[in-house]
C-alpha cells in the first residue's frame, strides 16, 4: 500500500490540510474532498479548460496538477470568487450579458477571466480572446463572453459601462 501524504494550502482564502495519495489528481481532490464542483472534468488532457483554478492567481488545468502540487500555495476556485449573495464582478457580468449557454465552460471562463484581469485590468477584445484560447465553449460564439470579460474590467476599474 502506498503511503499517503498531507497537503496543507489556501482554498478560496481559508487555510487547509488534508491527507491524501501522493498521485490523486487536483481536480479529484477539490471535487471530492471539498464539494467544489465547478472545476470540471471536461477531456481530462487538458485541452478544454473546463476545470480551471487559480494557483497563486494564474490559471492551471487541475487536471493536470498532482494534488501535491498544492502544497503551500493559494487557490482559488470558481466558488471563490464570489457568492450567491454577492457575486464577484466577472460572475455578475457573465450573467447579466448572456454569456452563459449550458454552463459547463463557465467557471473556467470566470477564472480564465479573473486571471486576465489581475494582470490586465483594461484588456482589449483581442487580449480577452488570447486570455480565453485555452477554455473551448460548444455552446457559443464567444461573442457574449469577450463582451463579459470587458464588462467586468470595467466594473473592477470602477467604470460605469
């Protein structure tokens, strides 16, 4: 039997340690250990973008991360960045602009997005679309995301739209 191994990081701002096997995917261990399910599993090679996080604020493919990997650094999910009750600027503009089809593609959007917007808080459409190359949406254009990437620069530079 393999020896397991704790790993202690932020997850969405609060301090956690878990015990776990040295090979388990970061992926499975925020959906299974945490209930965060809006990473998803979507080709599971890395390729689609579906189950996006932010690790000490750049966008990674969790499903390319060992759990191991975790150690010590922040990370923040789609259910991070903001709640129900108070949404954070990306998820506000998402919704309001339609930029939501099935859903699945989302949360990798928003965090694609909060990544983007971190280091470039006034982006141009092409930047937005470079930003967003590695997440792949079935449902849309792309369009009406592009728009909600601008429309939450806006917001978070304090900018009426």
């Amino acid at each position: 039997m393999t020896e397991g191994i704790t790993v202690n990081f932020r997850l969405n701002g609060a301090p956690v340690s878990i015990a776990t096997a040295p090979g388990r995917r970061a992926l499975d261990l925020l959906r299974e250990e945490f209930g965060l399910f809006a990473a998803k599993e979507g080709c599971g090679t890395g390729e689609c973008g579906a189950c996006a996080v932010l690790v000490d604020g750049e966008a990674k493919l969790s499903c390319l991360m060992l759990a191991a990997q975790l150690e010590g650094r922040e990370v923040t999910t789609a259910e991070g960045l903001g709640t129900p009750e108070a949404p954070h600027p990306i998820q506000t503009a998402f919704a309001a602009l339609g930029a939501v089809q099935c859903g699945y593609c989302t949360p990798g959007m928003t965090i694609a997005t909060a990544a983007l917007l971190a280091k470039n808080p006034d982006p141009d459409r092409a930047a937005a679309r470079v930003a967003l190359s590695g997440n792949l949406c079935r449902c849309t254009g792309y369009v009406k995301i592009v728009d909600a990437v601008l429309a939450a620069a806006t917001a978070l530079r304090g900018e009426k739209s």
